[in-house]
C-alpha cells in the first residue's frame, strides 16, 4: 500500500532538538550499505533496499553511504568542515546541527562503485546517479538539493542526497516542479 509519512519542514531556518531521534532506527546490512553500522527509519531502509534491487535488475550498483546521524555527530561534522574550509563555504555544504535531514533518519546519500562511492557532484553523470534521478520519485525518495536551487536550499547540488517521503509526496512534490523546501514552505 502507499505509505504516508510526516514532512517536517528541515531547513536553514528550522531545526530539531539535540535530543531528537527517530524511534524505528534499524540497521541497514551490508551491502545495501556501503559498511556497517548505518542505520535507517523502517519505511525509508524498505524503499531504499527496494529501489537498489531495482538498480540492481539494470546491472546498476547503488549502496547507502549515509543514513541517520545524531545531532552530535552532524555537529562534529560541521566543525570539521568550518575548520577545513570556513565557515561560509561550510555552510553551502553542510547543515548546522539540528538542521540536517539526516538526524530525521530518512534522508539518504547514495552512491555507487562507478565514482569510488565518492559524494561528489560528479555521480550525477554515472549510470547510477542517472537512473537515480530518474527513478527516484517512484520509490518515494526526493532529491533534497537540485541543481540551480541554492537560492532556495540554501545547499549547493547534491544528486547523492535523497529524503525518503512516500511515493504519494514523492509524486506530488515532483508533479509542481518545485524542491521539497519551496512545495513544504507553501503548503
């Protein structure tokens, strides 16, 4: 049956508790992902492991890079990148604590073997990151970050970053054209 799914607005201007994290965390097996220890809310591992099997029927490898990460790990993150780069570059690539979709548990980066699993622009041109982008909205995933939307985002293009949402959000999201931050803030 379609699965429906709370949205949270997650943006640069909302933010989730340090506290926060999903109650149906489950580990992801390898090789759905990349190496243990990734974990997933229930409904997004079902839909992710079902979109790879599907890949998978095209000769197409796809694997979870990335799954949930805690408040204080996306915090430990972003410091890293502050350090490494400053703060407003940091900023374009990285969400604040609190403001990650990945601390929701259903937010995804993909990536396959064609670029050394590398979360890099570049997987947008391999066969996975295309048949991703073309198949994506039909497991019920969203791309976050589009290209050219970073007015809007706040985040520079990420084709590996995909939010589980349900296939009926999915389609109708996709259906206005429009990214889930602009289509969540007029709802």
């Amino acid at each position: 049956g379609v699965q429906t799914c709370a949205l949270p607005i997650l943006s640069k201007q909302t933010t989730l508790s340090p506290g926060y994290v999903p109650q149906d965390l489950q580990s992801v097996p390898v090789p759905v992902a990349v190496r243990p220890g990734i974990r997933l809310r229930a409904n997004a591992l079902a839909a992710a492991t079902e979109l790879i099997d599907a890949a998978a029927t095209q000769g197409l490898r796809i694997a979870v890079v990335s799954g949930y990460r805690s408040y204080q790990e996306q915090e430990g993150l972003f410091n890293g990148y502050v350090q490494q780069m400053g703060r407003e570059r940091a900023e374009r690539i990285s969400a604040l604590p609190g403001h990650s979709e990945h601390q929701l548990g259903t937010a995804i980066d993909f990536g396959s073997p064609s670029n050394n699993y590398q979360l890099e622009e570049n997987f947008a041109q391999t066969p996975e990151g295309r048949w991703l982008a073309e198949n994506g909205v039909r497991y019920g995933f969203l791309l976050s970050y589009p290209a050219g939307k970073e007015p809007v985002t706040g985040y520079a293009y990420e084709p590996w970053h995909w939010r589980y949402v349900g296939i009926e959000n999915a389609r109708n999201v996709a259906a206005t054209g429009k990214t889930l931050t602009e289509y969540l803030a007029t709802r």
